[in-house]
C-alpha cells in the first residue's frame, strides 16, 4: 500500500529552504479511521527521509472526541451534508489518485454501526485500535509507526480484512496479529493489547484530545510545526496543507 513517492518520478520542484533549519518538530495527530488521516500518513511517511531537519511525531487521538469539545460535525453529517455529497465523493477519489495509493478501498460499511453514528457498533465508536496505538507508543515507541502504517492499512487498504458486505474485522485478536506483523514479539504484543483497557491508556488517548484541541486542532487529521526560525507554532488541518507546511517550514517539496 506504501508506494514510492511520485516525488522520485517527476523532475524536482522544491521551495527554496532557509539556510541551516532549526530542529523542527512535526506533530501529527490521526484518527485511523478518517481517510485524510490515512493520506496525510502515507505523505509524511514518504517524507521521513527526506525532511533531514524535521522530527516527526505520531500522536493517535480520537476524532470523536476532537469534535465533542470543539462542537465540528462530520463533514457527511452536517445538515447540508447531501448538497456536498458529490463533490466530497469526488474529492475523495481525486485525493486517492493525488497521494498515489491505488489500493485504498471505499469506506468500511461499518464505520457507523447499524443505527448511526452513535452506535457503539461502528468502527466509529470503537476505541480499541487507537488505544492500542497509544499503548505501543508508551510501551514500544519504536514500532508506533509501523503499527499504524498496519492499523491504516487494515482499515483503508485489506480486502481480506473485509467480509462480504464490506465490514471491518476489529478485535483484540485482529490488532494482535497486527502488532506481530509490525515485528513485536509475542509477549510485547499480548501486552500491548491488555493495555487497550487500562486507565493509562484511556487517560493519555484523552490527553491527546485535549492536547490537539488545545493547540488549535478541530479535526483529523491535524499537524502542528513547531521550531521553525521567526514563526510561531503553526496548524495545519487535513491531507492538503503539505505545500503550505513545507514552504513556511524551510523544507523540500516534490508532490505527494
């Protein structure tokens, strides 16, 4: 699913950067199960070796609870949400074509549960593979992104995670396999996932909520650039800033 950049393939077209950048750091904050958080991924990602002065940080919140403080509603859930329908299916489309990830499938049929949105049914409602990013962040940093590349792609990406009617397959026995694919040993695993329901994760995930709001975020995924010579701390919302975020950051960009 993680293709080459198409910054390899086309002929260069980078901003001009500042001489000698400070240290900066990239904190992304996603929701596994928002789509522009899966193409904002797949972007800086590509980028990690590319941004040689930047430092980026994965921050797993929970976008349900973003739009709890901040009052935002989904896009598809706001009352004029029929009159966007398609050009926010279009938009869509465009963006799995612009970030090069021709694998991505349509959005899981339960990503709300049988009765809507607040039905505890839904991927939406389910807590358990963000917590579980939580946990390995506290527990085994060094395979956070790794477990998320496998999180997104489990959700966005992996028919045989789907069953017929296109449902995801989501429990602690899926995200376990997902940590031993990552490269976790067997106990690390295990203890990655009992730590899903224990108050320390629960608290951090919260934390990070209130973090990301706090620092101007409204929804997934959000991206804030600190260190950046003569700039305050930046905010970035969505999987279409990049452009913007480079050229104010001092840093290259060639395309998604």
């Amino acid at each position: 699913p993680f293709t080459e950049p198409r910054s390899q393939k086309l002929a260069p077209r980078p901003h001009t950067a500042m001489a000698d950048p400070p240290s900066i750091v990239i904190d992304f904050y996603y929701d596994c199960l928002s789509p522009f958080s899966y193409f904002a991924f797949v972007a800086l990602r590509r980028y990690m070796e590319v941004w040689k002065s930047a430092r980026i940080e994965l921050k797993p919140f929970v976008l349900a609870g973003v739009n709890a403080k901040t009052g935002n509603v989904a896009p598809f859930a706001r009352p004029w949400a029929q009159s966007t329908m398609k050009e926010q299916l279009q938009h869509l489309r465009r963006n799995v074509e612009f970030f090069n990830v021709p694998g991505m499938l349509p959005m899981p049929a339960n990503f709300f549960g049988p009765d809507g949105p607040a039905d505890r049914r839904g991927l939406a409602r389910d807590l358990r593979y963000q917590r579980l990013l939580v946990a390995v962040r506290r527990l085994h940093p060094e395979r956070l992104w790794e477990v998320t590349g496998l999180v997104f792609d489990h959700i966005w990406a992996s028919r045989e995670a789907r069953d017929k009617a296109g449902n995801v397959a989501m429990s602690e026995a899926v995200l376990e396999d997902l940590c031993l694919r990552a490269g976790l040993p067997a106990e690390a695993a295990r203890r990655c996932v009992e730590a899903i329901t224990a108050e320390e994760t629960k608290r951090a995930l919260a934390e990070s909520v209130e973090e990301a709001v706090h620092r101007g975020g409204y929804g997934a995924p959000t991206i804030v650039v600190a260190g950046v010579a003569g700039r305050e701390e930046m905010v970035f919302f969505g999987s279409d800033r990049f452009e913007q975020l480079a050229f104010c950051s001092g840093l290259p960009w060639y395309g998604p």
